[in-house]
C-alpha cells in the first residue's frame, strides 16, 4: 500500500503504518491523521512524541495504553482513564498513535 503525500508516494503496509520511518514528518502525520477524520490537537501531540521518544530512545519501546496512560498523567497533571485517551486516538491509542507517529506496527496484544 501507499499514501500520497505533497506529491510523493510513501510506501506503507497492509495496515497503513510507515515502512520508512524516515519518511516521517509532522505534516504527513498531519496527512495521515486527517485521512482517520482526526483533527491533531496539542494533546495528540504530546501523545504522537512520548510514543516516538519512546521507540527511538528506549530500544524501541512500543509502550501499551496503560503506560502511556501514567505518561499523560504525569505529563498532563491530572487522572486520566483509558476513554480519555481513546477518545484521541479511537483506533487504539498505542496502535492508531503509533500509526500516526510513523513507528512500525505492533505485533503484542491488547491494550494492558
């Protein structure tokens, strides 16, 4: 599969995740969230760079939607559940996010 973006064909897989991650930038992931009818707001934001700091700075780290639920917290300041973050990403905010944060698809289970 593919994306078209600006002009150029970014090869993606089956599902629609990036098979370069190179060819991430905040305009395709702009592109791509617009493309799931999501409008990227400054919490998407906070979520879309926590999932990339965490793949390319921690071994790859492809965190659940439990741990990223305690980095919103922390990173927000207040107690969030899981339908505050599905209600970001609905897709699943560790799959549809990392979709959007141009990380590769992950292969575990489940959101806990």
């Amino acid at each position: 599969m593919s994306f078209e973006f600006e002009g150029n064909t970014i090869e993606t897989s089956e599902m629609g995740y990036l098979l370069n991650h190179e060819d991430w930038s905040t305009g395709l992931a702009t592109a791509m969230a617009s493309a799931d009818s999501l409008e990227l707001t400054e919490r998407h934001w906070d979520l879309i760079n926590y999932l990339r700091e965490e793949y390319f700075e921690n071994r790859e780290n492809q965190p659940n939607t439990r741990n990223i639920i305690k980095a919103m917290n922390a990173a927000w300041g207040e107690k969030l559940s899981s339908k505050d973050l599905y209600d970001l990403f609905p897709g699943d905010p560790s799959k549809q996010g990392s979709k959007i944060a141009g990380l590769p698809e992950s292969r575990r289970k489940g959101g806990y």
